[in-house]
C-alpha cells in the first residue's frame, strides 16, 4: 500500500496549523478528554480512515478500558459508556452521517445531547466531530497509510498533531 500523495496538512502551507488550532479549540470547551476521543474513534470507523483509527487507539491504552475500544462501534448496545457518553456518540454518528437521511441532526439526539452538555460544551462536540472528519477526509481521499507516521520515529508528536 502507498498513499497517493503526502496528506494535504503537510502540503499546504497553513493548513496542519489551522487543524490543530481547530482540534485545541473543542479541547478547550468543557466536554470530557476521554469523550473527545471516542468520538474521534467513532468517527473514524464510519468513515473508514485507517490511520486515524491506528492513531486514537494507540493513544488511548492508558486512559480507557478494552471493553469501550472494542465495543465503540456497538456503543448502542454495549454497557460501558455513560449517558453523556452516548448522547456524544449519537451526535457524532449523526453529524458525520448527513447525507444518509432527510433530518440528518434530528431534534431527538440534539436534544438528548443538550440535556447532558451545556452550549459551550455542545459547540466543542460540533468542532471536534467536524475536525476529526476532515482528517478523516484527507486521510482517506490521499489514501494514507495505517502506521506510517509510527515509523517516522517522531510518533509522539504526530499524536499529539492529529
């Protein structure tokens, strides 16, 4: 496997710096760490993008159970996530989903979300469900490859960058 192209971040001047303020913005409004990156994960199931989810679940193992990475998928049936949790998730799955149904956002999971986050804290799961999305899009459109950043030896701040 190889990529198409380096990721599009990397390319454009300007564009892994307007990322990362992105991603430090919904960081920075209250929803819990460990939400963030479920939803990260999540996401990147729906979409399909290899090295984002290489890249969460490795910075994951010392924060979260097994049980939560390997049921994410099947948050709706597994016991694991809290409320919050799931109303994050929901949100999440719906937002990255948009063009599956008429009503992408209902009114049921925004408001399920509103009764466990307050406004700052659902415009942080906004930002960060989109921010991970457009990795996602990068990622997969130049065909990155799973692992790759691990093998640049500078794997800590790659974490940290994506």
């Amino acid at each position: 496997m190889h990529a198409r192209m380096k990721n599009p971040a990397f390319v454009v001047p300007g564009a892994m710096q307007a990322l990362q303020a992105l991603a430090a913005s919904a960081e920075k409004g209250g929803v819990p760490k460990r939400t963030l990156s479920l939803i990260h994960l999540r996401v990147s199931q729906i979409n399909g993008c290899a090295v984002c989810l290489d890249l969460h679940a490795r910075g994951f193992h010392e924060e979260e159970t097994n049980e939560r990475l390997l049921t994410v998928a099947g948050w709706h049936d597994a016991p694991y996530f809290t409320d919050a949790e799931r109303a994050a998730l929901a949100l999440a799955e719906a937002v990255t989903r948009l063009a599956d149904r008429r009503d992408p956002v209902p009114d049921a999971i925004w408001e399920e979300a509103a009764k466990h986050y307050d406004e700052r804290q659902l415009g942080a799961l906004v930002v960060g469900i989109s921010a991970v999305n457009v990795w996602n899009r990068l990622n997969v459109t130049t065909r990155q490859v799973a692992g790759e950043w691990a093998k640049s030896g500078d794997s800590q701040k790659r974490l940290q960058e994506v």
